[in-house]
C-alpha cells in the first residue's frame, strides 16, 4: 500500500464528521463548519432565534401586543 493510501486511512474518519455536520434549523450542509457552529448562515440563525421567541410568548398564552389572553364569557 503506498503512503498516500495509509494517509486516507487516517484522515477518512475525520473527513466524514465535517460531512455530516448540518444545519439546525433547515438541514443544509455547513460549509466551512466552525467550532460551535449549528446553522448554515446567518438567515436561519435569526429564524431560528425568532421561533424560539415566538413558541415561548405563544407557550405563556401572552399575545404581545394585547397583554395576557383572557377567556371569552
């Protein structure tokens, strides 16, 4: 086998955790995947951020603009 073979021998595993690293929010692969990183772009960071607010305020029954939900008589 030459040394080029035995080098992708070594270096196979660690290529397939960057393929496999996606995006949380919509499933894309993340090109150039920094520590840490969980979207794709900064679009579906602030999405995912906004849907997070929103599923929290609509958790509490509380519409932001009108204060809390009272029941209809």
């Amino acid at each position: 086998m030459s040394s080029t073979m035995a080098m992708w021998d070594f270096a196979l595993p660690f290529c397939q955790v960057g393929a496999r690293i996606r995006c949380e929010r919509c499933g894309s692969k993340i090109h150039n995947p920094a520590h840490g990183k969980r979207y794709c772009s900064e679009r579906c960071r602030k999405r995912a951020e906004r849907a997070r607010w929103k599923s929290r305020w609509k958790a509490r029954g509380v519409n932001k603009y009108i204060g809390a939900r009272t029941a209809n008589p």
